[in-house]
C-alpha cells in the first residue's frame, strides 16, 4: 500500500514559520507528521524533546539523521547532572530532609519536601511561598519557617561538594536556572506531548530562540494532578501558528463518536474522524473475543480485575509489572481487617487508623475510590492471601502469552489494543456536584481510555449514559433524556470469566 500524506499532515509538513502548534487528536499519527517534516527538512539540525525513555527509545528508530532525540533530563544531566555523580538518588525522602535540618520535626520535614518538589517542578527562579503547602494548611508563621528550611536544604542539595542526595529534578531545575541556549545548536525544536509537560522543561524549550513545534492534544492532559501544565497554551505562544490532525487511523467511525461525545462535554467543536477501518462499540464483552484489556481508573480496580481472571484461570499481562500496583499495600489492609496487625509489612495503615472499622468510615466519608475498591476486593476475595498466591501464578511477563491485559487509564496512554474494555471504576462526569476543573481532567481520562481501542470498545456505565443522552449541551444539568446513539449488544453470552466484570 502507497502512503500518502493527508492535507492536514501535509500542512504540518510544509510549515515554514518559527512557532507552530500541533493539536493532534488521538491516533492522529503525530509522530509520523513529525518524522515527515524532519524529512522534508534535511538540512536543519532538529532536538525531539520526548516526555520519557520508552518515547525516545521509540522516536529514535523512527526519526531521520539529522534529528537528536532527548528526554529533558538527558538534556541536563549533560551539563548540570553528571557534577553529582553518586549522589543521584531517585526520591527525596523526609528522612533526608530531617537530617540536614537537624530535626525531628517530621510536620516540617514534609512541608519542606512537598515545597522543593514543587519548585522543581516549577518554571521559578527562586522558592517562594507558592510553593509551600498553602494557607489553608500552614500558618503565616509556618509558611515563613517552611520557606525558609526549604531555601536552606536547597543550598545544601545544589553544592557541588557535600553529601546531600541530588534528585533528576534538581539537576533538571538547575539546567533550566543556568538558561541553556539550545538554539546554538539547534535549527528547529520539536516537543512532543506539550499538553502534559512539567512548566520547568516547557520554560527550557520556549525560551529558546530557534523555530518550535509543539505537539500534544490537549484532551489527553491527565498528569495536572502532578503540576504537569499545558504549554500549547503558555501565554508566549499567543502568535504562533495552529494547525489540528483530525483524522485517526487507530479506530473506526464508532469509537470515534464516542471520543466526540466525550469531548463536546467540554466544548470542544472540532471532531475526530475514525478512519482506522471497522469498528464498534458494544455493551459487553463479545463471546471468544480472544485478548482484551480492561483500563480502570483506580489500581485497586486493576488488581480486583487481575484476580477475577485469574481465578478463572487465565493468564494476566500487567502493564507497568504486577510489583508496580502495589498488591502488597492491599495485604496489610487484609491483615488489619482480620485483626493481625502483626503480620503486616508496613505500619502505614496502623498509624493512620485505628482499625479497620475506622478505615472504612473514613472511605465511606470521603468517597475515596481506592479505599472503597479496596474494600469491596477484600470482601469478593476472601481469604485474600490465598487469591493472591493464583494471582502470582497466572501473570505473564509477554503480553503474548496473556487472555487479559490489566492496566489503569493512565498508564494505557501511548498504548492500543484491538478490543478495551473500561472497568466500571471511572468518576461520574454526568454529576452535577463535580466541580468544572476536576470533571475536565476526568473527561479526559475517559477519553485517553476510550481511544485505546482499535476494533472494539465496551464502555463502562458512566460512557454509556452519556451515549443514551441526546448530544447536547444539556446534558450536565440533565434537563433533557433521549435515547439517541444506541449501543450494539454485540453478543450471544459473555464469556464466562467476564461476569462481574462490568
């Protein structure tokens, strides 16, 4: 088959001015469109900034010589990172902090972590009080003892001679802090996944003096909660040029509507088109629909999943690594409920509860997802540590070999299946209670999750009320009902192992 360019993608490709902005729907092959434009220009030196390892390891086998591709963190460690050889640790831990304030006032030590981490984080010069917990939880006088501890453990952190462990952040925020002049280097910048990068990367490339792409979809931003900021947004791109890829090759015209649904709940009038051949959207799982992944929202939900299937003696691909879920967490809670405490790993749940009646008023108080899930596992599964030893037996490290793929909708970015399935874990959007801000960042999760799909997708019960409502702006205040867009049955039975596991 002869690859052609779409015209959207031949924009892209063609572009000639020194800001643009890509607004790439999901499946809209971003990275192809890049690849084109690095190889329709051979003669520029071009940095493909990637959001992790595993993108840049891909981008690598895909992108023409005279493209470099970097994650930022490679960028810096480069100039500012290798000083500190061993000190390099992955985390900060309040320990660390306590130990260099000479203190056992662990309160402290916490606020002092949670402001450093956020500066780093930050497009900032200096530790200020924006970076500290809050009012809300500190005092005047608090806020100025945190901020003044904070600037105090910074200084230790960043010399050159001492022992104070040096996260990949803090060597990221000094080379942001030392002005890197890319552009030296450099002809063209091309920075993938803009929607979720963290403000001190987005401050490194935007201030450089070179042509920049930017490419993202804004839809996909689900890492707000983690200080990750849109930068095809930033205030400096007001003038840039903005060009959309609408069309989608990963799925058909039927998971593409349901993305548009999801989407024009947050106004969004631009439409994806599914032109990645048949598709469809059905209420349950087919008969021998053979592999499938089930994307949750929480990761107490992937592991009731995981343990639901492999009882019913299939075999699981964990995506991340089973270890990575924290399986051992949801044992000591099994442990506190039985009232063996002893038997735990970890004191954790013991100096934060009393017992397990405590534990699960406070779920039940603040509706905390995890902890109901939690809940509800222990009492499906029980005796729990018996489930957990079929669990340990039916993992597969190839996802090859797997019935069922089990991940959360935030590590399912990037990834695709033919059939998905969404466990029904996800926030209810349609609640009128939920404030604006909060129901965005879950539309979008709901949106990542849905467009994983390629042939088939089975929404959770959340997606298919929102496709039993006429499309309108309406929905939210729920002044209108319909029972427009009906949604296939799409079998004669399920299987045996998918019961429960709506």
């Amino acid at each position: 088959m002869t690859y052609s360019d779409t015209p959207e993608q031949s924009a892209v490709i063609a572009w000639q001015g020194e800001r643009l902005v890509v607004g790439a729907f999901a499946g809209t092959g971003k990275t192809t469109t890049l690849r084109r434009f690095a190889e329709q220009n051979p003669d520029e030196r071009m940095l493909y900034v990637a959001y992790n390892r595993a993108i840049r390891d891909e981008a690598q086998q895909k992108f023409p010589y005279n493209v470099t591709c970097r994650t930022s963190h490679q960028l810096a460690f480069a100039v500012t990172g290798k000083h500190f050889g061993p000190r390099i640790t992955g985390n900060l831990k309040v320990t660390d902090i306590a130990r260099a304030l000479n203190s056992k006032n662990w309160r402290l030590a916490g606020d002092v972590l949670f402001t450093l981490n956020h500066f780093m984080s930050s497009a900032d010069e200096q530790i200020m009080v924006m970076h500290t917990p809050g009012e809300e939880e500190l005092s005047g006088e608090e806020q100025t003892q945190t901020l003044a501890a904070a600037r105090q453990v910074w200084l230790m952190m960043t010399a050159r001679r001492g022992d104070f462990p040096v996260t990949h952040d803090t060597y990221l925020k000094l080379y942001q802090l030392s002005r890197p002049h890319l552009s030296s280097r450099y002809s063209t910048i091309l920075f993938d996944e803009a929607q979720d990068a963290n403000p001190v990367t987005s401050a490194i490339v935007l201030n450089q003096t070179c042509r920049v792409v930017l490419v993202g979809d804004p839809h996909q931003q689900i890492y707000r909660f983690r200080g990750a900021d849109n930068a095809m947004n930033a205030p400096v791109l007001d003038g840039a040029d903005r060009l959309w890829l609408t069309h989608s090759f990963r799925f058909g015209p039927e998971v593409a509507n349901v993305a548009n649904r999801l989407l024009a709940l947050k106004g969004e009038t631009r439409k994806v088109t599914g032109k990645g051949g048949p598709d469809r959207v059905v209420e349950t799982l087919p008969r021998a629909c053979g592999h499938r992944a089930v994307l949750h929202r929480t990761v107490c939900g992937v592991i009731g999943t995981a343990l639901h299937y492999s009882l019913a003696g299939k075999k699981v691909y964990w995506v991340g690594g089973m270890e990575s879920y924290r399986v051992e967490d949801l044992l000591d809670l099994y442990w506190l409920s039985v009232d063996l405490p002893e038997r735990m790993k970890k004191d954790t749940l013991t100096q934060n509860y009393r017992d397990y009646a405590e534990y699960c008023e406070v779920a039940e108080e603040t509706g905390d997802p995890e902890m109901k899930q939690s809940m509800n596992i222990l009492d499906q599964f029980f005796p729990l540590p018996d489930r957990l030893k079929t669990l340990w037996q039916q993992r597969v490290e190839d996802e090859r070999e797997a019935d069922v793929t089990v991940c959360t909708a935030h590590r399912s970015k990037g990834l695709e299946w033919d059939t998905v399935k969404l466990y029904d874990d996800f926030a209810d959007i349609l609640d009128p209670e939920m404030p604006a801000d909060k129901r965005d960042d879950e539309l979008n999760l709901l949106y990542v999750a849905t467009t994983r799909a390629r042939r088939t997708l089975v929404p959770d019960p959340v997606v298919l009320e929102v496709l039993a409502q006429p499309p309108a702006e309406d929905i939210l205040s729920r002044q209108s009902e319909g029972n427009s867009d009906a949604v296939d049955n799409g079998n004669d039975g399920d299987d045996s192992a998918d019961e429960n596991v709506a």
